[in-house]
C-alpha cells in the first residue's frame, strides 16, 4: 500500500509512521511539504491513500489538484478548523469523492481504521458546536491518558490518579471548557458535558 503525506511539518508524518510500524500490512509512506514538491509526487505515481494537513489555500489546491486528476482518490484531510473543501456539502461529497476529514488530533486507532479501510468523515452532518465538543475530547484524552470518555453519558472519568492529580486534572480541564465555551458540570470523578 502507497501513501502520500502533504504536511509542512513532518510530525504528521513522524506519528503515522510509527503508527504503522505495528501494523502487518506492508505500506510505504512519502512525505512532501510544499505544493511544488506534492504536484511532482502525485503526478509521478499512484497513491492509494493520500493524508492532506488542511489549514490554507494550498490544501485546497492539494484537493482540487486530485479531484481533477483521480475523483476516486482516499483523501484523509486533517483539520483542527470546522472547514471542509466542499463547503459542507456532505450529501454531494460522498456521491462523488472518496474524501474523509480527520478531526486532529488523531489517535492510532483511527490511523489504523483508515488503513483498514473502515473509517468515516469524523464531520459528516455535524455543526460546528459538535466540532468543538469532539476536538476538545481528542485533545483531553491524548493529554491525559489515565482520563476516559464515556459516549452514552457525555462524561469524563477521572481514572484512578492521587487526589492532587486528580485536582489538577479537573483544574485544567475546567479551564479548557470554559476557554473552548462548552458548558458543563462537576460530579465527583466525572466532568458531564452539558447541552449535547
């Protein structure tokens, strides 16, 4: 399996790497960071996945620059923005591209969905309050580790920590939420999301 990385920082590239070091598949990955050097890449040979750093006018011409050559193309955008190269058309999309966005930060589990073949536009019929919400839950559990999230209750639990690391956690996290203007509630060991 052939992969191409467009990413003007290389961590990107870094973590999905050793992402897939662990993985039985054979995949050979390449990295560019400009638009020349991905135009000479793209053109030269054929990918069967393509993960695009979305956040400028160059990843839309990334975007657009496939769609005119391979409209079939996996395309991984990932986006820490409530953007999208089609303007949210996610009916339109899905009929005609095999695009998917990728809220960052990303886990290693979704890493491995994609190239499983088993993984979703994380931003399909969703508003931009859902957005936040996600990309806030991403950012908590990749810093904190010993914090889970449960689904069904739009809680996070405070996982077996001491009380001081427990505190500092809840400190922390309050501040995110009401940085990120995400209304929630403090219960013990949990923090409940509210209006979800």
């Amino acid at each position: 399996m052939k992969t191409l990385i467009y990413d003007k920082n290389p961590d990107t590239y870094n973590q999905i790497s050793n992402i897939i070091q662990n993985l039985s598949i054979d995949i050979h990955i390449e990295y560019v960071s400009t638009l020349n050097n991905f135009r000479n890449q793209y053109n030269q040979y054929t990918y069967d996945i393509v993960f695009i750093d979305f956040d400028n006018k160059i990843s839309i011409e990334i975007v657009d620059h496939i769609h005119n050559m391979h409209k079939q193309q996996n395309i991984i955008l990932l986006n820490d923005e409530f953007t999208c190269f089609n303007n949210m058309d996610c009916v339109k999309c899905r009929a005609e591209n095999k695009t998917n966005i990728l809220i960052k930060p990303f886990d290693p589990s979704q890493i491995i969905k994609i190239f499983l073949n088993n993984f979703n536009c994380e931003i399909v019929n969703i508003n931009e309050e859902i957005f936040i919400i996600e990309k806030f839950k991403k950012e908590v559990l990749k810093k904190y580790p010993y914090i889970s999230f449960i689904d069904k209750t739009n809680k996070f639990k405070i996982n077996s920590m001491t009380k001081q690391s427990k505190l500092e956690a809840l400190i922390e996290i309050t501040e995110l939420l009401e940085k990120s203007e995400i209304k929630h509630e403090i219960e013990d060991e949990y923090i409940q999301l509210k209006d979800i």
